[in-house]
C-alpha cells in the first residue's frame, strides 16, 4: 500500500485548477490520495451548500461530474509521474486533460455528507488512460463516470 | 421564432441550482432562452475567473460539463412547460434531471470571452428527452455533448 502524507495536488500536481488546484481559493480544492488498490486514488469531500442542485438538500450535477472528472485525471497525473519514478509536481511539469467525461446520475447525492470518489486505471494506450470513479455517500454508489485522460506532450 | 423576454430561469424554471439557479447568488447563473431553430435554446455566458482549469486562461472543463449540462436541462424543462401550454415556472411545477451526461472537450476554451452554448433536442420518449449541446467561443466549436434528461413524476 503506497500512501502519500499530502495530496497529490498539494505536491504541486494541479496549482490553479477550480476543481482541483490547491492555489485556487475560490475553487472546490479537492484532495486526491493513493488508495490501496493497484493504480486508484480516493478522494473525501464535503460540498459548500451553494453547490446545490434542483433543491438546497441535493448536490449540482455539474458539481458531481466536476469531482469525478477533476479527481480521474488527478489520479492519472500522479500515475505519470510515477512512471518517471520522480515526485509528483517536480520538473518537467506534466500535465493532462480530459477528452471525454460520461457521467452517470444514478441517486440524488444528499450535499450535507461526506462524498467519497474512488478511481481506477481501466486501460493505459501511450498517452491515453481510461479511467473509472465512482461517486458514493455512506457507501452507497449515487454516480459514476469514465474519464478519457490524455497526457499533454512536454512543451 | 418564438423569443421569451426573459430567460428560462428568470422566468422560475429552476430557483437554487449552483449553474442555473436564478436565486445562487454564489452560483453560475447562465441564462437560457429560445433560439431560432426547432426545440432548441441558446445561452451566453463569461466566466469569472476562478473557474479557470489547468491554466489560468482556459476555462475548467468541469464547468464546461455543467454548462452543456445546465443549459441542456432547462431547454428540456422549458419545452415540458411548453408542451402543457403553460408558462415556464407555473404551479404545478416542472422538475427534470440529467441522467446520463457525456461531453467530448475538443479544444481548450478561453476563459475571457463569451461563451455560447446552443442545445437542441434529438429524441423523446415518454420522460426521457436526449439533448445535444454544443459549446463554442468566436463560432469555433470547442466542446459539446449529449444529455439525458429525465421528467421527474410529480409530487
């Protein structure tokens, strides 16, 4: 089980990013961390209540693909990096993005509890990974998405 | 050419929501209104900065998820109204949510100009509608995607 101190994007994976990026106050600041399976990181986050969607009580969909497209490539960026063997955030910066992002809502994510993503490497193709994560509340799957994540080449 | 003087969302399609809720005062507030074509609704909208991506010129493609996505739903609500006969946010009201969301990000979009979103409807079945949403800056395409959205029974 490997298992970082700080997140990846407190190494310095994602500075500036709305979702993500840990310099960007106004952002949602998610924290992505290796989780014990082979190649899949974790995530615990807690919505603002202005992230709501159709009513107070739910969590925004767009708030909900947001978290498993930002914590997917997250996850893919660390993995690169690790490739390298050299630390996340170190130079040359790697970057990624996604190309797709397919969300499915399945339950209404209730926006005054813990969320929990989790995700998983489907298929790696040169600089094309596939990744699955899954978004659930006290253990009960609300949605899930697969992310293409495509490494940008070195500038 | 049907042109509603104010938009969807102004006119009570939908009141909380983080991306479209006319009532976030924290949240994105895009504003929806009929286009030219067949079951089709155009949006304009301009960042804030903060919802920069990996960069800080280039817009967040989770927000670009939740605009195709926001924008796609409350065509789909507003054409509900409209196949009742009554106006967008009359009693009783019109909920529906996005079920599947599946967005192609084609080329990075600028986070300092207007953004224009055009979405329009491909197929309905019962409470089932598909939308497509393309999202474009300076009539170049930069993402777009497809929504499926969901009328929920009434209360």
């Amino acid at each position: 089980m490997e298992m970082a101190e700080e997140s990846f994007q407190d190494q310095g994976s994602v500075q500036h990013c709305f979702g993500c990026g840990s310099e960007n106050v106004e952002g949602m600041r998610i924290k992505s961390f290796w989780d014990d399976g082979i190649d899949s990181a974790v995530c615990h986050w807690v919505a603002d209540p202005k992230y709501c969607g159709g009513s107070p009580e739910i969590l925004y969909g767009g708030t909900i693909a947001s978290l498993i497209d930002c914590h997917s490539v997250n996850l893919v960026v660390a993995l690169e990096y690790r490739k390298e063997q050299r630390p996340i955030g170190s130079d040359p910066k790697i970057a990624c993005v996604s190309a797709n992002l397919n969300v499915n809502f399945r339950k209404p994510v209730p926006i005054n509890k813990t969320i929990q993503l989790k995700a998983n490497v489907l298929k790696c193709e040169g600089r094309k990974t596939w990744v699955a994560c899954t978004l659930s509340v006290d253990g009960l799957a609300c949605a899930d998405g697969e992310v293409l994540v495509v490494r940008l080449k070195s500038a």
